[in-house]
C-alpha cells in the first residue's frame, strides 16, 4: 500500500515537471520525464493487478469456509 502511494506521489510529481518543461520549451528534459513517467505508471499498474489477482485469489480460497461457518 505504501509503495503504492509513493509512486502516486512520484507520478504527479512527475507531470508537474514535464508542464514545466513543456512551458520551458525543454525537449530533452521533456522527453527524459515522460519515459520515467510512463516506467512508473507500468511500474504501478503491475502492482495494481497483482495486488487485485492476490485479492481475487485469496477471496476465492477463503470463500467455502465463510460459507461453512
């Protein structure tokens, strides 16, 4: 969860810096933001999905003893 958070943080952070340097008129340190921008959102994407697919798969495997209580 905490990881999660930080890359949010880091995400929005991030495109600040890239409007700076679209305002700057900063090619190169546009493109060297996006790329670091696009690694962290594929970064928390994956940690997304599996945190979902680890929730799906523990629900699952706990459902039939809720159900035999």
């Amino acid at each position: 969860m905490k990881k999660r958070a930080e890359l949010i943080t880091k995400i929005s952070l991030l495109k600040q810096k890239i409007d700076q340097c679209l305002d700057n008129r900063d090619r190169e340190g546009f493109i060297q933001l996006s790329y670091e921008l696009k690694v962290c959102q594929r970064y928390l994407g994956t940690l997304m999905n599996n945190n979902e697919n680890t929730l799906i798969g523990s629900a699952e495997q706990n459902r039939d003893k809720f159900f035999h209580l």
